[in-house]
C-alpha cells in the first residue's frame, strides 16, 4: 500500500514537468534560418560515426583476444 502510494506522487509530480508551454529554442532557429544547422547534424553525425567504428574496432580485438585464450 506504502508503495502504491508514493509511486502516485511521483506520476503526479511529473505531470507538472509536462505542463509546461512550449518554447521555442532561439538558437536552432538561428541555425535554421542561416542553413548552419547542417553543419551542426554532419558534424553530431560524423562524430557519432567515428565512436561505431571504435567500438567495433574495440569488439573485434576482443574477440580476437577471446579466440587465443
């Protein structure tokens, strides 16, 4: 019952996180308007690109590893 409880307050005390009006965020509107958001997604994208290549790297090696022992 004690945890039936306290989980209600959390659920009701995250609809207030929710209830909140929207704002626009100037600076993606920035972005947008002088076409610099794309150098912003290839650059989030190579990034990300990069950090898969690594960890797969990282994979093989071990699996290598794992192979010889």
């Amino acid at each position: 019952m004690k945890k039936s409880i306290i989980l209600i307050l959390f659920l009701l005390s995250f609809v207030t996180v929710f209830a909140q009006p929207a704002q626009s965020v100037e600076m993606a509107d920035a972005f947008r308007s002088s076409g610099k958001i794309y150098v912003v997604i290839a650059t989030i994208v190579i990034i990300f690109i990069g950090l898969a290549i690594y960890l797969f790297a990282i994979d093989r090696r071990l699996k290598k590893i794992e192979k010889e022992k």
